[in-house]
C-alpha cells in the first residue's frame, strides 16, 4: 500500500496539523456511512491529486465559498441554487496558463491551487474543465453542497484558504463501491494520514450501524475556528510550521 509522509516530519496525528502542512486527511461522513480523501486547495500538489485519483474515484471537486464562486465568475450549473441558497455545482474549470489537457494529476492540481489564490481573476480560468468547483451550502443540509461545507469547515479548522479538495474513497473490499466510515478509517491508518469525523456527524452513530467501527473519535464542532489558528492573510502557512509538502514514499 502506498503511504503519505511530509517531508522532513516525524508522523503527525493530529488531523489540523496534518492539514495545515499540506497533508490529506480522511474525514469519515457517518450520516453517509462513507469516507473521504480532503485536502486544502492551497497545498495540492500533483504526488498528492494523483493520490486522490488513484485511491478515489478520479471526481474530484473543490469545495468554495459563494464569495469565492462570485470572485471567479464561476455560475452555477444549475440556475436555481444562488437564488435557494443551498449551494451546488458551478461550471467546471482548467487553469489557463501551465497545463496541458487539464486532466492530468499536474494540471488539476495547477487548477485546484489557482481556486485557491485569492488575487486569481475570472480570466485565470476556461470554462469547462477537469475540475469541479461545489459552493458550500448549509452546514445542516444535505447533499453535495453540505459536504463541500464539511470539507470547507475542515481546512478553516486548520487555517487554510478556503478551499477544500475532496473526493471519496474506493473500497479496496469491493472496488465497485465507496468506502464505508469503517473501511476509510482503517485505510487511512494503513497510508499513515489522519482520520476525522467531518463537522455535524455523530460517530456514536455509525458505531450503532456497524459494531467493527472503533474510529478515531476526533470531531470538528460547530465553530472549529478553535482547533488551530489562522492563517495569515493571503493563506500563507503559520511562521511556526516548516515549509513542508506531502509526498509518495
């Protein structure tokens, strides 16, 4: 199995951490029963999205914020969202400048970290692309845009730009179905990440439905501003942390 490391890092457990070093973390969704592949936008990076693809199902999306989707020019795929404020899709994208087809690993990685940067410009982008942007829609909702706010809830916890690669993960078990809570948590002690039950899920919850779940019990509250401090602006990493990426070992 291929394990994540950062670079120069003894292992870090904490998941806040793990994220604001550029690592993934596995969130683990009990309303869903299923767990995700979550990192920030900011750091991705083509060892880490190829990681994604390659134990994900290759739909990747980026979770963004209204703000960020009106800054980009980025409408939504369907023209009833902005007025339900519930969030969704927008149209898809590929960076401009620097990438090929805008498929690969490298490319939506460009593409995932240009969503990120808080000076890129509607221009910085055609439309459609590889890569999904999904605006964040209710915290207690359901459907995509409540997970895109989970994913979103996830990397403001560790004071990242808000802007949240996500994608779920493959059951290695039965690779025709998406890993459930317990199997992600299991595969996330195997690659060496952290796991994280993501923001308004109960994990007592999926221990009732499935007595082998003894997960890491870790859980992003309502205000997860708390669990680790912010970012200066422009989304630079804090002064305290090294400058590391997350690489294949």
């Amino acid at each position: 199995m291929t394990r994540l490391r950062v670079a120069g890092q003894r292992p870090i457990d904490d998941p806040a951490t793990w994220l604001a070093c550029g690592g993934a973390v596995v969130a683990l969704d009990s309303r869903r029963n299923e767990g995700l592949m979550v990192f920030g936008a900011a750091y991705a990076t083509t060892d880490l999205m190829a990681f994604a693809v390659r134990h994900g199902t290759g739909y990747l999306r980026v979770a963004i914020s209204p703000d960020v989707a009106d800054r980009l020019n980025l409408p939504p795929m369907h023209n009833s969202f902005r007025q339900s404020g519930q969030g969704g899709f927008t149209v898809s994208v590929d960076a401009r400048y620097a990438v090929g087809t805008g498929i690969s690993a490298h490319d939506r990685a460009c593409t995932a970290r240009l969503i990120a940067d808080p000076n890129a410009q509607p221009d910085d982008f055609t439309r459609p692309g590889h890569l999904l942007p999904v605006v964040a829609g209710p915290r207690d909702g359901d459907g995509e845009s409540a997970v895109a706010c989970q994913a979103l809830a996830l990397v403001d916890a560790a004071g990242l730009t808000a802007a949240a690669v996500y994608s779920e993960l493959v059951s290695v078990q039965d690779p025709t179905t998406i890993m459930a809570a317990d199997e992600a948590g299991a595969f996330a002690r195997s690659v060496g990440i952290p796991a994280i039950w993501m923001p308004n899920t109960d994990p007592q919850h999926s221990r009732s439905r499935n007595g082998r779940n003894t997960m890491n019990d870790r859980h992003v509250g309502e205000n997860p501003a708390p669990v680790f401090p912010r970012t200066p602006s422009g989304g630079q990493q804090p002064a305290h942390l090294a400058a590391v990426v997350p690489i294949l070992s």
